[in-house]
C-alpha cells in the first residue's frame, strides 16, 4: 500500500473542495425552483462533503490507498465531471443523487477503507453517467 503525500492530501481535499462548490453552484443556480427540502438536502450535502475536505486539509496522519496516482487521477477525473454535469442537469433529483454520492464517496476516503472506497467511487461514477 502506498502512502499519500501531504500534498496529494491536498489535492484530494482541493477536489472534494471543487464537488462541494459544485453541489452548492447548482443549489443557488436553482434556488428559486427547488422545493425547501430539495434546497435544504443539496445543502446538508454541500456541508457534508466541505466537511470531509476540511478534515483532509487538517489530517496529521499519513493516508494509505492503494495506487495512489490512479486513484487521484479518478478522483480528478470524476470531479470535473460532476462540474461539468451540474452545470447541464435539468432534473432536481439528480442533483440530488449526485451529491449523496459525493457524500458516501468522501466518507468512503476519509474512512481509509479500501473497499468502500472502491464501492463509492464506482456509485459515484456510475451516478454522474446516468444522467447524461
């Protein structure tokens, strides 16, 4: 297992950074047709996901996934689609989808678990492709 660098720390936090701002440009594009609690879940996971960059951005220990520079490489990929695709969506309910799968996928990386991780990533990009 490889171990990340605290600059590839930084970019993995940079990216979930890049998702939450993602998930929050949408919500305010689209305030004003958003139902109160389709405003308030794109909101809880905007949080949820700043959350997890800022627990990247302060961790002290040293992460361990497996491929490091693939993993960041899917990692960056992934994020500039999901850009791309709140820039495009029509539907409220895949943004929606769309952010609980960047939540899950966060958690999975924060938890060190290799497996979720794997699992999450694989939800979060199967999400992004189903919209489109």
């Amino acid at each position: 297992m490889a171990k990340l660098t605290s600059q590839q720390i930084k970019e993995l936090a940079d990216y979930f950074l890049a998702m939450a701002e993602a998930i929050g440009d949408y919500r305010i594009r689209n305030f004003h047709s958003l139902t109160k609690a389709q405003n308030d879940e794109l909101s809880a996971s905007s949080k949820q996901v700043l959350q997890f960059a800022d627990e990247l951005y302060t961790l002290a220990a040293t992460l361990v996934l497996d491929d490091v520079q693939n993993s960041l490489s899917t990692i960056k990929q992934v994020t500039g689609e999901m850009k791309n695709t709140y820039q495009k969506l029509l539907q409220v309910q895949d943004a929606l989808d769309i952010a609980g799968s960047a939540v899950t996928f966060c958690k999975a990386v924060v938890s060190l678990n290799p497996h979720s991780i794997i699992v999450a990533t694989g939800g979060l990009i199967a999400c992004l492709k189903a919209v489109h």
